[in-house]
C-alpha cells in the first residue's frame, strides 16, 4: 500500500482481502482525519515500521504527527503485540476507535485517559488481560465502552461512574470479580449495560434499577452472584431473599428472567406499574402468597411463567391470564385453577345447591350462544399470531443444519413447519453479535411501515430463552422458495409512508412463492430515511454501512450515510450476476477488474459475451444466425444497459430506481408484443 503522497482527509481500505502489514509511511499522513482499515487480514507481528526496526504496534506511535485525526479503524484483522503507551500522545480531535476482534495482549495502557475528545473506544475480543485503567474515568466524552471478550481481572474502578454521558458498556465475557459500583447509579443516560459471563459475586447496588432508561438490556447473567436480586436478567445463581419493588422505576423494562434461583416472600405489586414488560419469569423458586391481581393491567405482557413456587389464592381474570398458553402456573399446588376459592366452612352445605343452579343455566344458554359464536367467529379479526421457542425449535427439527436455508450479517434463517401446517422462515438472530437489537428493531420497524406484494411478509417475532437458558430472538416470516422485484424497490424508496433503503440487496435475499413473484427481504440493515430539505438522512450511527461484499456501493467507503442510490448500486450488480451467470465475488475479476467493468466492456463490443451461456442456448434456440438481430437479443441488450446504468461508480450518473422501473418494463413490454408465444425462453423480469 502506497500512503506517502496521499493527499486526501479519509484514508478508506475496509472490507477488502488486503494481508501483510500497517505500512511505516502512516507517519506522513499529517492532514488526514479517518483511517478505516476494519475487516482485512491485516498483520503486525513481523512489520517493520520505520528504519530504525522498530517492530510490533509503533505504527500507532507513527500516527500521533495526525494532528486532525479523528476516526481510526483497525478492528477485525489479525493484528498482535502490545498497545503502546504512546495510544495517549494521538490526536485529542480522536472521538472513534475500533480496535476489536484482533490478538492484542498485554494490559490497556493508562495513557488512553488522555484522548479527551474519545466517543467511543471499542477493544473487544482480544487477549487483553490485566485491570480495567481508572483512567478511564478521564474521558468525560465517552458514549460507548466495550471491553468485551478479553481476559481483564480485577474490580470494575468506580472511576467509570465519572462518564456520565455514557449510554453502552460492556463487559463481559471477561474474569472481572467483586461488586458492580454503587455509583453506577449515576449513569443516567445508560441504554446498555452487559456484565455478563464475569465472577462478580457480591450483592448488587439497587441504585441501578432507578436508571429510567434501561430495558432489557440490562444483562448480568452468568455470574456467581450470592445476594438479593436487582436485575433484569439473572436466572440460574443462587439468590435469595425478596424480589425489590424497586424493579418499577425501570420504566422501560421488557424482559425480566429471575427463574431457577432460591428467591422468598410475595410477588411485588409494583411490577404491575411496569407498563412495558413482555416476559416475566419468576420460575423455580420459593415464592409465596397470591399472584398479584396489578399483572393483568400489564397491557404488553404476553408470557408469564411462575411456575414451581408456593404460590396460592385466585388467579387473576384479565389481562395476560385470558391467554392459557401465555400463562405458566403448574408447580403451585395451592393455587385454584378452575374457580375462584370458596370458604369450606358454612358455604360447603350450599355448595351442591350452587352446583345444580349452575350446569341447568349452562345447558339452557348453551345452544343459543353455540349459535351466535358459530355465526360470528368467521367475522372475528384474529389476534396477532403469538408463538414460543418450544414451538419454534419443534418446527425447525430442531434447528437442524437440513432446513438451514442462509446465513446472514446478524442470523441464520431455518425452514420451520408449524404444528397447524404453516411453513414458514425464521430468522434467528444472534444476540452475540454486536448490534443485533438495532438491527432486528430496523428490521420490524422497516416491515411495520412497509406493504407490497413484492415484500416478505414478517408474520410474527419471538423473544424468549432457549433451553440453556440464553437470550433467543427470531423473527418469523411467510415460506419462500429460493420478477417484479425492482417494483419493490420502487415501492420502498418512492412511496412507501416512510422511504426505506435496504442496505444488503443481494440474491439470497429475493425469494420466490410458489407463484414464482420475487420478493425482497432481509430487513435486518434496512434505513429509514427522514427528509431535511433536499437531503436524505439515515438514521444510522454504524461507523461503517454494512452489506454483503461485492454488493456494496463504492461510496459507502467514505459515507456514513445510508441513501436510495445504494440499494440502485447493489440492484445492478443483482442484475449482472443474473444475466451473465458469474458472481461479484468471482476469482476472476481480481486487481481493478469487477464484474461492472467486465460487463461494461462485453457490452461495449458485443452483447452476447458478458450473457450467460446457458441463457444464450435458450435465446438463440430457433436460429442461430439470426442471434443478433431478433427481440430477444435487443431486450437483453436494454437489460444489461440498465444494469450498467445502475452500477455507475459516479452517483450523478446513476440513474434511479424508478427509470430502471420504467426501462425494464419498456423491455419487457417489447418482447411480449413481438413474441406471445415465446416469452418462456427469457428470464422473466416479473
């Protein structure tokens, strides 16, 4: 790699197959603001970085003449060795740095304190042990601290509760021991807090139930914990004692799991004041005392399980408790499950009398309402389709590898047959990966305002646990197999009721019913786009737009802004690889050759040779010689000029999707017009 005269503010090379090492002419880069390097299989144990010889992760030592620097990028390669003390002498201007997912070891230098302007600082899964800097309690600006996947010991510093502006940290999956601070209470713009997976085991502070801003990502399993509860997801320690009415300041908690530990006393009231909860398991303890009757005001809640405790008295009526499926109370032998609890003294005389009165005015109403239901139950909207994990992983065999249909950026999607004969797709995320939650919430958000027959229909989502008691999040959507979908493209950039880009176009993401419509789907990068003045917007706060390689827009390199020309990009590279029969990713377009600039050129001198053989034995099937010149050739001709059209590198020259709608059509209009008879012999653009 060539720096040395390099002129320009962003210095770009991510997603890409670049080996070797960091070159030493980083040190002349003394204007520059953004260096991205993420995702390469870039090296350092071996570089040289300056004459002298100076060898290992100088290259970061070379970087501190960047005065302007303010984004710097070296996550997902294979770099090792130490991080140097001189990380503090970078420029004070530097509010980003991913330096996650490579072989770094030894301890986090001290000398970070001093990145004052740093936003966010991201070194997680690595080999970095020792303890955690108080230092970093120095950087007042920070909003994101993850640390997650290393081997770092010690106590959690209270310095940490100085960042007051923070709103993520995470720090599992690490050997952390003691307490979580009591002054973490001040962290009041906390959205995501994991701790996870650690050997913290003394009793945790309640002051952190009283953040108003943290839902269920508030995550604290996996810990040897031995004192009374205080948070959202802590199944299978050894707690005891009572459950904290405190639980009702978190006002936007959804998912509380307190299941299989030793916990006493009653079910507090307040959890009824938790207007947001979806899922409350208090299973397996020792509860007492009756349900509380507050839960059914719970609006949202659609699964409760309290099941194995010493629970007793009347079950409450409404609510959740309408939906037998939703509610799990087997293991409290003192509860009454068929009627309200009568007193067994003086009412046990009448009780016959009751009985009698009863079963003769339900059999004389029991015709008259069997007929009103019978009459209207077909005109009843049903309810939105609700369904459990134990469901899921019955229908998917299992999740076996048979029905893997595709791995995504943020999941795999199974084949599923529910028990009532429905096939179906479920995407199961994976809650390890960073960013699933706002990639599955774009995802639902992208579906919920989006409608076309062109789209895939999402059905319904699941948020449970497995049976090892992980987090497990699926979203369910109509069975496709695996053509008008550029209309749904239209359709998401022009006139849905908020514009959506797709951000991840790409074959495995355009399905086919079984009346063999495309239909696009995989929402799990998709965009909203808002409107200010003459600008679209992403709302977005990825430091780099993630697609699938070879599909990605070139300037998506330098942008952090998601925008329709992207999805155009990524729809004529589709088109290509469709008419010519040869991947993105194919071995031969290797040095500046890609499959545009190979299907360009073809184009330029003749047609035929940038189309798949296969497709040219079908369109010259009649008459060989008259190849050139029929209507098939001149459709195919149109086809592969939109694509080019498409995939123009210059986004002034790139047309949009609604011209791509328009020209297609022309095309497809054409041949039906010549040849009724004939139109099986051309891939179908419907």
């Amino acid at each position: 790699m060539l720096v040395s005269n390099f002129q320009n503010s962003v210095f770009n090379i991510c997603f890409n197959y670049f080996t070797g090492g960091i070159p030493g002419s980083l040190h002349n880069l003394t204007n520059i603001q953004a260096i991205r390097m993420a995702s390469n299989f870039l090296e350092e144990h071996y570089n040289r970085i300056v004459s002298s010889g100076v060898t290992g992760l100088d290259f970061i030592t070379s970087l501190t003449n960047s005065t302007q620097l303010n984004f710097l990028a070296i996550d997902g390669n294979m770099l090792e060795g130490v991080i140097p003390e001189t990380i503090g002498n970078l420029s004070k201007d530097l509010s980003t740095l991913y330096m996650g997912q490579n072989r770094f070891s030894g301890s986090i230098p001290t000398s970070i304190g001093l990145l004052s302007g740093l936003k966010l600082l991201n070194i997680s899964y690595n080999s970095i042990s020792g303890e955690i800097p108080h230092e970093l309690g120095q950087l007042a600006e920070l909003q994101e601290l993850s640390l997650a996947g290393n081997e770092i010991s010690g106590v959690i510093p209270d310095s940490l509760a100085n960042l007051l502006n923070l709103n993520l940290i995470d720090l599992s999956r690490n050997k952390l021991m003691g307490r979580i601070p009591t002054s973490f209470g001040n962290l009041q713009s906390l959205l995501y807090m994991d701790l996870s997976s650690n050997q913290l085991n003394e009793s945790n502070p309640m002051e952190i139930l009283n953040l108003p801003t943290l839902s269920n990502v508030l995550n604290l399993s996996m810990n040897p914990f031995d004192g009374v509860a205080s948070i959202i997801d802590f199944s299978s320690n050894q707690l005891d004692g009572d459950i904290p009415s405190s639980f009702s300041n978190c006002l936007s908690l959804e998912n509380l799991f307190l299941t299989r530990n030793q916990l006493s006393g009653s079910i507090p009231k307040a959890l009824g004041e938790v207007r947001g909860l979806e899922t409350l398991n208090l299973s397996s303890n020792q509860l007492s005392g009756t349900i509380p009757v507050e839960l059914q005001n719970l609006q949202v809640l659609r699964l409760l399980n309290f099941s194995y405790n010493d629970l007793e008295g009347d079950i409450p009526s409404g609510g959740v408790f309408q939906n037998l499926s939703a509610v799990h109370l087997e293991g409290n032998g003192n509860l009454c499950l068929q009627a309200p609890c009568v007193n067994r003294g003086e009412g046990r005389r009448n009780i016959r009398h009751y009985i009698i009165v009863a079963v003769s005015v339900a059999l004389a109403l029991c015709l008259t309402i069997g007929s009103i239901l019978y009459i209207k139950i077909r005109k009843v909207k049903p309810l939105a389709l609700m369904i459990s994990y134990d469901e899921l992983h019955l229908a998917t065999e299992e999740f076996n590898q048979e029905n893997l249909l595709g791995v995504g950026s943020f999941g795999s999607v199974y084949k599923g047959n529910l028990c009532y004969g429905t096939t179906v797709a479920v995407k199961v995320l994976d809650t390890l990966r960073t960013g699933f939650l706002k990639s599955s919430f774009a995802e639902c958000e992208a579906m919920k305002n989006s409608r076309h027959r062109n789209l895939v229909k999402l059905i319904t989502s699941c948020s449970s646990v497995d049976f090892k008691n992980n987090d497990f999040l699926a979203l369910v959507y109509e069975s496709m197999q695996c053509n008008r979908y550029v209309c749904a493209l239209d359709y998401l950039h022009n006139d849905s009721e908020i514009p959506v880009v797709h951000c991840d176009l790409m074959p495995s993401n355009i399905l086919l019913d079984t009346d063999m419509t495309a239909k696009v789907g995989d929402f799990g990068l998709a965009r909203l786009l808002i409107q200010r003045s003459t600008n679209q917007v992403s709302i977005s706060s990825s430091h780099v737009l993630r697609g699938s390689i070879g599909y990605i827009p070139p300037e998506y390199g330098w942008v952090e802004k998601a925008c329709a020309a992207g999805d155009v990009y990524s729809f004529g590279i589709v088109l290509l690889e469709l008419f010519s029969g040869k991947s993105p990713t194919d071995e031969c377009f290797t040095g500046g050759l890609n499959i545009r600039r190979w299907a360009h050129s073809a184009f330029e001198e003749k047609t035929m040779e940038a189309i798949d053989p296969k497709l040219v034995s079908l369109i010259l099937h009649d008459d060989p010689s008259e190849g050139q010149n029929n209507v098939q050739v001149y459709c195919v001709d149109g086809i592969l000029g939109v694509a080019i059209a498409c995939t123009a590198d210059n986004l002034d020259e790139r047309i949009g999707i609604r011209d791509a709608v328009r020209q297609l059509k022309a095309s497809e209009d054409s041949l039906n017009h010549s040849y009724h008879t004939s139109t099986a012999h051309i891939v179908s653009l419907k």
